[in-house]
C-alpha cells in the first residue's frame, strides 16, 4: 500500500492512500478509527462492515460508498460506530468554518470516554 498522506490524532487517522486498506484492517489496534473522505474503492466495504461488527475497529467515518445513494437495506445503518455523511457535506461555508471544532470536540469527548 502507498500511503500518500497519513495524519494521526489520539489513535485516530485519516488517510488518503493509492490502494485499498482492506488488509491492513486486521493489524489496526481496536481503538482506531477510519475516516474516508475519497473514495469508496480504497476500503473493501465488506471488512469494513465486518471489522466494525466485531468490534476489531472503534469505529468509522464514511461519506462515500461502492453503490450510491445508499440502500435502506445496507449494514452501515444498523452500525452504531459509524458516522455517513452526504459526500458533499464539506463543501458549504457552515462546514468550513465549523467542522475543525466539532471533530476536535468529538475527539476530546472520544479521547475522555476512553480514559
């Protein structure tokens, strides 16, 4: 795997990559998190969805996905440890200007209930 940027914060990364992360998923520490933000090919959604069901991963952060729009039926909404968002969230003014704060703050309260 090429890793092209990597960005770490109290055990939680995001991370944009030339190949997929799918087999690097049994090697991560249960407490990381995954934020994807570019492409939905470079996690394998299908151990995406069974690391976070089995709790191998803390959780995820996903705003793009191998089928869109995303089906009522698909597992990600039953996951209680992961965050969708539309893939056009960060492009408003509200979100540039708020979303540094509130991943902070999430982070911290994240970081708090682990201690």
């Amino acid at each position: 795997m090429t890793i092209k940027y990597l960005a770490f914060l109290n055990g939680c990364f995001t991370l944009l990559i030339v190949a997929s992360v799918g087999p690097a998923l049994p090697k991560m520490k249960d407490t990381a998190i995954i934020v994807n933000t570019a492409r939905s090919g470079l996690i394998k959604e299908d151990d995406l969805i069974q690391a976070l069901l089995n709790n191998e991963i803390a959780g995820a952060a996903i705003d793009t996905f191998d089928h869109e729009p995303l089906g009522n039926n698909s597992p990600f909404l039953q996951l209680d440890n992961v965050t969708i968002t539309s893939h056009m969230a960060g492009s408003t003014n509200d979100a540039f200007r708020n979303t540094p704060k509130k991943l902070a703050e999430r982070l911290l309260e994240w970081d708090k209930k682990k201690s």
